[in-house]
C-alpha cells in the first residue's frame, strides 16, 4: 500500500509539458490535493483565518505530546451557528466598574457631591473614580482609563432632601454591541497563523517523502493551505512560504529536560530544495510575546531519499518554560509552485 501511494506521489510531482522541440518534466505549478479538497469544502470558512463572527479557542497541550502526522490534525476553522461547539457571545465596546452601560457621560476631573449641614461650611465629598476598560472587536482588553460621574447629588440635612445636577460631560462613551461565537477547542494539534491568512500552507500526505518512517509527513514547499502557489508573478519569486504552529503548551519553570525532536527529509520524491532554501524552527519566548529563532538547515543536501539524524531541541530557561509556550516550522522557498520541498516525521 505504501509504495503505491508513494508511486502516485511520484506522478503527481511530474508532467509532461508540450515544448516546441521536445517535452520535458517540470515540477507541478499546484497541489491538486489540496486544490481538490478546498474546492469540496468551498462554503465553508476554513480559509477565513480572521475566524469573525467565530472566536476560535486554543486550549493548551499537555506534554508528553507526540503527533506521526498519520491524521491531519490542523485546526479547521469551519463552525457553523447552531453546532454543539458554538455558543453566542455578545460582545461590547467598554464596561464602567464591571457593568455594560449603553452610554456613559463622563467627566475627566474628579467631581465632588455636596453636603450641606446644619451648621457650618458646605462639605465637598469626591465621587468615586469610574474605571473603564475597553476592548477590541472579538472581546479582548486592549486599554483602560479612569474618569469620574458628571452627576453631583447636593444633600440638604436641614431640609431632609437629597437634588442632583448634572455637568456638561467631557466625552460621551456609546457602546455598539456586536453578536459573535464562541467555538470550543478540539482535539487538534496544529493551528494556522491569525495574521496571515492562508499561510498554513503544510500539507499532511503519505505520498512525497521516501522511505516512511511512519504513515505521514508534514511537507513544506512553496504552495499554500489551498494547494496554490504564493506567488506566481516570477517563476524564481522567493521568499517565505508554509508554516506550521503548534498549539501552546501547558509547560512549568520548574520541568526537567523538555526537548522537541524530529526528523527531516530533503526532496524525498518531490523536487530537493536548493542551497538558498530552508528549514527553520521557532520557540515563542513567553515573557517576551515573540518569536525566536532556535535551529534550522539548509538545502542542496547529496542525499534527498534519507532521513536525517533526529534533531533534538532543547526547550530552556523561563522564558519558554511556562504556560503559552509553542513551536512552530517554517521554511523559504521558491514561491512559484511545489517546489524546495522538505518533510518532517
């Protein structure tokens, strides 16, 4: 069985392109796999990475954690109203000391209610601070502020009577309540990049790498999440191409001897990737809300059949060690096509 899919594999690489003075085989422009499989799938919103109206949430993995790639466990981001994983959200612009008024006039100076005893000067009390928080549009805090009522009450104790005045407002505060879905976490392992829309361009298969380890491969080349080139405006256009993120981990400063490892394969049955090309692997550093830089290689490899040594990686310091932490693969390539290939078991 798996030399058959391997031979389709080989097929699927190659064409024979009409010349006028004589054909000859040319790497495929796109993965028809994956173009297939986006065709079925044309309603639904798995390429919407923006995810609106649905808030995709991304629980973390616990260790040890371990994926063969013989399923593709890529988060699709599919959910319909009205599945059992889709709950409604009502979503708003700013809440003032925890509640979620329509609108909220505010002064930005403290105000002070007045009090008038029976005897003596007028006693000046200030009000109590608001605090406001805002958010952005799928329900984050994003910023926060503090400001004060722009209604004074005036309470005469002689007279037994409490009157209010209200001052010209600095600012008027109008929340615009927006509807949007909360969709429960899964099973998945993988998950596309928020910022870019198609760029989970890997494809989970079992028919371009050589020599299986196991059942699957990750392959990375220059062909997105659709199966279309990035960039077809040059045949040599090249610059970044697939990625492939892990979930966030549930990791502890205090873990011992946490690794990622894996193996990786040049070309296999597919087109090798040159000397330009590469294969990295990025640690997001926790403390710092970023991405780093942690180990890659290069191509023009002399034996594109054989999987490399296990690469093993290891996961260090406090800046990893903690819950958020994730990894992610990603590679340049030529953009053009299914071309640069590398695989990952």
């Amino acid at each position: 069985m798996i030399r058959v899919l391997l031979l389709s594999g080989w097929i699927l690489i190659y064409l024979t392109l009409p010349s006028l003075a004589q054909d000859k085989l040319a790497p495929l422009r796109y993965n028809e796999a994956l173009r297939s499989s986006t065709k079925a799938n044309a309603t639904s919103s798995q390429r919407q990475i923006a995810r609106l109206p649905f808030i995709y949430e991304i629980d973390t993995l616990p260790l040890p954690f371990f994926d063969d790639f013989s399923k593709n466990r890529t988060k699709v981001y599919d959910a319909q109203v009205g599945d059992e994983n889709v709950s409604l959200n009502v979503l708003f612009e700013f809440s003032a000391n925890g509640d979620i008024p329509a609108t909220l006039e505010i002064k930005f100076d403290t105000t002070y209610s007045i009090t008038k005893p029976l005897s003596g000067p007028l006693v000046y009390e200030a009000n109590p601070p608001l605090f406001i928080e805002f958010y952005d549009s799928i329900g984050n805090p994003i910023d926060f502020d503090t400001a004060w009522t722009n209604v004074i009450s005036l309470v005469n104790i002689g007279e037994g009577t409490i009157t209010f005045d209200t001052l010209d407002p600095d600012d008027v505060l109008i929340n615009e309540f927006d509807t949007l879905y909360l969709v429960d976490d899964d099973k998945t392992h993988w998950i596309k990049p928020g910022n870019e829309e198609n760029r989970g361009g890997a494809y989970i298969n079992n028919a371009f790498a050589s020599n299986f380890l196991t059942q699957g491969v990750a392959t990375f080349d220059g062909t997105d999440a659709s199966g279309v080139p990035y960039d077809i405006s040059s045949e040599t256009t090249y610059g970044p191409a697939d990625t492939l993120e892990s979930k966030p981990f549930a990791l502890d400063p205090e873990m011992e001897d946490v690794y990622l490892s894996f193996f990786y394969q040049a070309g296999g049955l597919g087109n090798a990737p040159d000397e330009e090309d590469s294969l990295i692997v990025d640690f997001f550093n926790v403390n710092e809300n970023r991405w780093e830089y942690a180990w890659s290689t290069e191509g023009n490899q002399s034996n594109t059949d054989d999987w490399n040594d296990r690469v093993w990686l290891e996961v260090a310091g406090s800046d990893y060690k903690r819950p958020g932490f994730k990894f992610r693969f990603r590679n340049y390539a030529t953009l053009s096509g299914i071309l640069d290939q590398w695989h990952i078991d």
